[in-house]
C-alpha cells in the first residue's frame, strides 16, 4: 500500500499542502497523513503514519524537506521505515528507497540538504550582524514589554493570569514574565 505524508511549516500554507496531498494522490497514494507544522516541533502525523506502515508498504514524499530536517532525523525515520519492512519513496528526487541505489542517493542529498540549510542560517546570522552593525536591525518589537502596567493593573484588579492575557492581547507566559519582573 502506498501511504502519503504532506507537510507544511505553517498554517497559512494551504495551497502548499493542496499541492503534495494532489502530488501524492497523483503518484496512486491510498491514505495520506498531512499536518502544518514546524520541522521542529512534535510531528504527530508523521509518528502516526510511520506507526501505519507494514509490510510492503511505502511511505510517500513529495520532497526531502518536508520528511526530515537533518540527515540525522532523516536516517532515523528510514531506519524506523526500514523497522516495518516498508520503504520510502520521495516523488521529486524519483528516489525509491527499496533499492540499493535509492538508499545510496537517499544518503547523498540528506547530507547536501542538511549542508545547504546549514550554509543558509550562517548566511542569515551574517546578515542580522552586518544590519545590525550598521544600525538597521533592531529585532522583534517588545510589543510585551510596552504593556506592563497594563498587565499590573489587571493583575491588581484581581484577574487571572489567562485573564490579564486575553486582555492584553500577549502571552500567558509574557504576564508570568512581567510579574517576575515585578516581582508581583
């Protein structure tokens, strides 16, 4: 059985995950398992389609990228792919992972993948320190900050932590901070 995952970084990104689940759906995919979410962060439908997976199975990518974040985390979902008697299949590379060239070439662009995004953040930290030597970053607002006696004055009044948020319009945890500061 082929079984798909499609991934997107963020919610905002319906028309990126409208395309990998018509891509997989496309290449004859029978279920597929989709979120949006960060790379990052817990990927539950990931964990529930490689839980799907059996014997003969393959589990189906549009691309790399939206499988694995580093040629560690890759190797790892492989080897509990490989753990089920399934393979993998990564439509826009045409990489099939049942063979023994597959699994060779999976290899070699999990590493140039992970070496590219690693040459990517450096070129980002090197930007963000040129802007900010020359005086054009000043990074994130502290849009928290500049509502501290807003959030006091809540406090004070008797609400909630969760209440003073809702009001505020910031963070349970940005309120949690304040007081700390405060030392309320």
């Amino acid at each position: 059985m082929l079984i798909g995952y499609a991934r997107t970084s963020t919610a905002d990104q319906d028309a990126g995950l409208a395309a990998q689940v018509r891509d997989l759906k496309a290449a004859g995919v029978e279920k597929v398992f989709r979120e949006q979410v960060s790379s990052v962060a817990k990927r539950e439908k990931l964990g529930q389609a490689l839980d799907y997976l059996r014997d003969g199975d393959v589990l189906v990518v549009s691309k790399l990228d939206r499988l694995a974040r580093s040629i560690r985390d890759l190797m790892e979902i492989v080897e509990a792919i490989n753990g089920r008697g399934a393979s993998l299949r990564i439509l826009g590379l045409q990489l099939d992972t049942s063979t023994a060239t597959g699994k060779l070439m999976l290899g070699i662009l999990g590493s140039v993948a992970e070496f590219e995004r690693a040459i990517m953040l450096e070129r980002q930290r090197e930007g963000i320190a040129k802007a900010k030597a020359e005086g054009k970053y000043k990074g994130r607002a502290p849009t928290a900050r500049a509502k501290s006696q807003e959030v006091l004055k809540l406090l004070a009044a008797g609400k909630t932590e969760m209440a003073a948020a809702l009001a505020s319009g910031i963070s349970r945890s940005s309120v949690q901070r304040i007081k700390y500061r405060h030392d309320v």
